[in-house]
C-alpha cells in the first residue's frame, strides 16, 4: 500500500493572510469503488498550512479480497476437473458481483457442459490474488496446506469431519480459509462450502453479513438461533443457500447447493451443520 499526500493550496483573492486548503482522505478499492472519500476545502491562517493535508491511497476491500480467494479456488477447482465445485464458486462471485473478472463466462460455459479456460493471471494455489503475508515457516498458506500463523485461529470452523461429508484440503490465505465438502448421496446438497473470513472487528463483520451475504442471497431470509449465535439463513432463489453467523469479527458461511433447486428446503439441513460445528 503506497500513501500519496499532496497539499492543496489556493490563495484568496486579494488576501494575504488566510488561504484555503484540501484536507482529508481518499481511499479507493483497487477494482474502482471509493471507499472512504472526507476531502473537503477549509480556510485556515497561512502559518498554519502544514497541519493540513491529502491522504490517498489504494487498497483491496474485504468484499474484494474474499471474491480473489473465491475465484482463485474457482481456478483451482477447474485445473482438477471438479466443474461442480467450480460452478459453486463462481455462483456465489457472481451473485455478488457479475461483472467480476471472467467468472460469469466461465460460468456459462460449465452451465453449457464445456470446461472453462483457466485464468492464467491468477495462481489457483494462492487462494488470493493479493499478496499473503508470510507464515512462521517463510511461506504462505495455500490449497492442501495446513495453515499457520493467526489464519490458524480459523480453522475450528472448517472441521475435518462434518456430518454426511467427506471434507477436501483447506484452501488459506491471510484473512480466509475455505473448505469444500463432498455430499453423500442421501444429502440434499450435491455441494457444500464453508468459508471462514477475518474482519477488523465485529462491527465490520456484522455489517458484512447485512451488505453482502444478505444481498447476494435475499430470499427466504430469516434469523435461526443456534447455541447463543445469531445465524443468517438466506438463498439466491434459484439453487444456492447460506447460513453464516458473526463470531466476533469473523464470519463463518456455510453454502450450499440444492439437489433438488429448491434452496429454502436447506434450511434444517444447514442449521443441522452450523449446530455440528459450533457445539
């Protein structure tokens, strides 16, 4: 993250001893979105110009980072040949953003019965295409991995063993781990996701859950509690249903997909694996 700061400096007109200066910050998303903008103009004496100045700087948002991790194993999951867990992972970046990188072609053309070209650009073993933070051992987490560092904290949400599934390597990066999990037959699921994320704080995460999860899967939505936790139920409608809760700063979503494409007909089911993991 590089910080640029300028100083405004207009001179009024036919005044010498205030001026009016720019202060503030701007920061913007590396995909384009302004994220904080507080630049406004402000008079002030002279004397005192240096107190005042501009921040900018580009970052990588939450909501971006957790589509880099999701496409990244998209990419993985299409190298294997597992176009159904590809198809998940690119359901849920497209639900929340269409428009993000080549997710709704290649999308398309798993739903077409062809196998989508790979996205070079992105290493499918990163699980991000942000930079890792390095790992105690000099490395950084990534797919088949066991996770080091604070990230490891995460992963008492992604169990090795979960009721009726059969769990594959964990995918990491800085702030997230994800888990697929392979159904049994008898499940109503023919996929299923758990993704674990780390917010700045429970606010951030909560506001999360409202701004994202909540818009990306607006039906049948309704607040299930389970062992004292809060836990949001929602679907797309169509095929894909989430039962995401906020443990203090961190989101745990658990997603998945409908045999049947009746995703509102998950509901005991995923509460069944939230109560699972939790106790």
């Amino acid at each position: 993250m590089v910080a640029i700061l300028s100083t405004g400096l207009l001179l009024l007109a036919g005044c010498s001893r205030t001026v009016r200066v720019e202060t503030g910050e701007r920061i913007v998303c590396t995909y384009g979105e302004v994220v904080t903008d507080t630049i406004h103009t402000v008079e002030v004496p002279s004397d005192q110009v240096g107190k005042y100045k501009v921040v900018r700087e580009t970052i990588t948002c939450d909501r971006h980072k957790r589509l880099e991790a999701l496409y990244a194993q998209a990419q993985a999951a299409i190298i294997a040949g597992d176009l159904k867990t590809a198809r998940l992972t690119l359901a849920q970046i497209v639900t929340t953003e269409p428009t993000f990188r080549n997710a709704q072609q290649q999308l398309d053309a798993i739903d077409e019965g062809k196998t989508p070209t790979v996205d070079t650009s992105v290493s499918p073993n990163s699980g991000s295409s942000t930079t890792n933070a390095p790992s105690a051992g000099g490395g950084t987490p990534s797919q088949g991995q066991e996770p080091v560092g604070p990230v490891a904290t995460l992963s008492t949400w992604v169990p090795d063993t979960l009721p009726g599934y059969t769990s594959t390597p964990i995918i990491a990066d800085v702030y997230t781990l994800t888990r697929q999990y392979r159904p049994a037959k008898t499940n109503p699921t023919d996929a299923l996701v758990i993704v674990v994320q780390q917010y700045k704080d429970a606010a951030a995460a909560k506001a999360a859950i409202s701004n994202d999860l909540g818009v990306s899967y607006p039906m049948d939505s309704s607040v299930i509690t389970v062992s004292g936790r809060s836990v949001y139920f929602g679907t797309d409608g169509h095929r894909f249903a989430i039962a995401a809760w906020n443990e203090n700063g961190v989101i745990v979503a658990v997603e998945g997909s409908s045999k049947t494409g009746k995703p509102a007909a998950l509901k005991a089911h995923l509460t069944s694996l939230v109560t699972a993991i939790v106790k």
